[in-house]
C-alpha cells in the first residue's frame, strides 16, 4: 500500500514529521507500507538524510508551497496548487496513494477531502471521531469532534451509524454500545436536538443505542460511542486536553490513566464517510504522532473501513 504524507503539515514540520517516518521505519520492519513524502526538498533537505537507510521505503515528491495553519482554507486550495495538502489530495485522486496523512490546516483538509474525494453516495456529512480515554482501559469515541457545529438529528443519526461502523471493524469491538450526549440520562432530556434525536436513535435497527450519556460518563465504561454535534463535542475534547496539560505538564501528576490523554499516543483521527481514506491530526503534533498516524491509516486500508461504508449507505440510498 501507498500513503501519501505531508511533511509540510504541522506547527513543527517538517523536522517532527520527518523523525516520526523515521520512528515508523525502525519500528516497523515489513515493507507493504511505502510512504509518498510530499514537501519542500529545501526545507526537508536537513532531515532526509535520517531516512538514507531506508531509501527503498519511500518517494519524495516535490511541493513547491504550503498551507498556512492560519490561511482560509478554500482560498489557500485554490490559488497553491502545488501546496502539498493539493498535491496529496491529488495521489489520492489519481489511485496514486491508498490515503493521505497531514497535520497541517485542518480546514483545507476538510475541504480538500469534501471538493476532492469528495463524501461517500448517501453521507449527509462526514464526521472526524476523537478518542477519549476509558478508565478501565481503551477508549471510548466521540464525533463528531469539531467539524459540524450545527447539526440536525439525521447528521447525529448518520455520525451512530458511522461511529458503530469504525468501533466494530477498526477497533474489533463487537455491538459497540452507542450513546447520545446529554444533560441526563431520562428521554425527553436536553435540547431541541437531543429530543428529536433520541427517538430516531431508539428505531435504528443497526446500532445498539443504550440511551443518553452525561458528561460525567464519557470517560467511563458506558458507552463506546458517544455522539454529539460538532460545538459540543470540540467543547468536552479541549475540556480533555486541559485535564492532560494541567495535572500532567503543568503539576507533574504521574498517573497511567492521565498518560492516554496524550494524543500522540494515537496520532491522528481519519475523516469518516468520505470516498478514500485521509487521516488528520493536530496541528502541533511532533515524532511520535506522525509514526502513530502512519499505523491509523495502515489499518483503515487494511480494514477495507471504507468499502464498508460504501457498502452500508448504498443500501440506505
């Protein structure tokens, strides 16, 4: 398999993203996986020579510009055609590379994944699901995370559908329980949205829905799949993120549990219901997330997650 990844992505690149490939290729020693680098070979140019030992594992391909974490995410598409997001969404749509890997703006990732690849027949919207750590272990998934702040309750029902899809192939759970977001526990709770959603989630034969979550149970044993609209779910994931920050960096807290926080653990998250797979991470992801990255989009190729999208929504057309 191929996997196109921009070394330019990242408020780090490219040194972090070039470590991480390095990490990948010591780690990992079988040679099914060869990665497409995509970047300036002047700026790179200090670090590729970490990777001369394993030339055979991977194709530099020029980028003569890149996407800004802080440029408007069409308008930088459009006039950097040669940035290496465009370029990478442009392997994939050639059948030049089976996914494609970045850290960079994560808004022209979204709009270079919807103009591009564009989402699957039947996809309302696609959805990016964040890891939050369990505590007894594991994560439990929450989308969407950020990408749709304002939804209706067909998105919520769709994002169920996809999140049950990816906990069960992706992450081998059988009949994940799924969960909707909410200020309490009894039907007929919370807003507009949460009320009309609740009932539909109840008639979805292909998903086990337990009811609602509160906010107090996304990092327990009680849903795997946890679903939300888009402002909400950015707000509970930034919310983790402090968790980490504050008792781990700032107070030295040691603690296995309050390591899962870390997101370099899992590099990245991929995009949901669009027609190829492309994985994005944050934007100040360094080594260890560029390496993990690399595994999330090895799986969801291996796992063949998006032909079983297709096939689900097909039927649902």
């Amino acid at each position: 398999m191929r996997i196109g990844l921009d070394i330019m992505g990242g408020d780090y690149a490219p040194a972090e993203a070039v470590k991480g490939v390095l990490l990948y290729f010591e780690q990992v020693t079988h040679n099914s996986v060869h990665l497409l680098l995509i970047g300036n070979a002047v700026q790179a140019g200090p670090f590729l020579p970490m990777l001369d030992a394993y030339k055979d594992r991977f194709t530099f391909i020029e980028a003569g510009e890149s996407i800004g974490m802080d440029e408007h995410p069409t308008k930088a598409l459009k006039e950097k055609p040669d940035s290496s997001i465009a370029i990478g969404f442009g392997l994939l749509l050639k059948g030049k590379a089976d996914a494609f890997i970045s850290a960079g703006n994560t808004g022209a990732m979204l709009v270079g994944a919807m103009y591009s690849v564009k989402a699957i027949d039947g996809i309302l919207r696609p959805t990016i699901a964040t890891p939050l750590p369990r505590i007894t272990g594991n994560y439990n998934f929450l989308l969407d995370a950020g990408i749709n702040a304002d939804c209706k309750p067909e998105h919520l029902l769709q994002f169920a559908q996809l999140g049950s899809l990816y906990a069960h192939h992706m992450l081998g759970i059988e009949n994940p329980r799924v969960g909707l977001l909410n200020i309490g526990e009894e039907e007929g709770k919370g807003n507009l949205l949460c009320q009309a959603t609740f009932p539909l989630l109840k008639e979805l034969a292909d998903i086990n829905f337990m009811g609602n979550v509160e906010g107090r149970d996304i990092f327990l044993d009680k849903a795997q799949v946890i679903v939300c609209e888009g402002f909400v779910g950015n707000v509970a994931i930034k919310m983790a993120e402090s968790i980490y920050d504050i008792f781990k960096t700032q107070k030295g807290f040691q603690d296995p549990f309050l390591d899962h926080f870390n997101f370099e653990i899992y590099g990245g998250t991929p995009i949901l219901g669009i027609n190829s797979p492309v994985i994005i991470s944050h934007g100040i992801a360094h080594a260890c997330a560029f390496r993990n990255m690399i595994d999330v989009a090895e799986k969801v190729i291996s796992s063949n997650l998006t032909g079983i999208f297709k096939e689900h929504f097909k039927q649902k057309v």
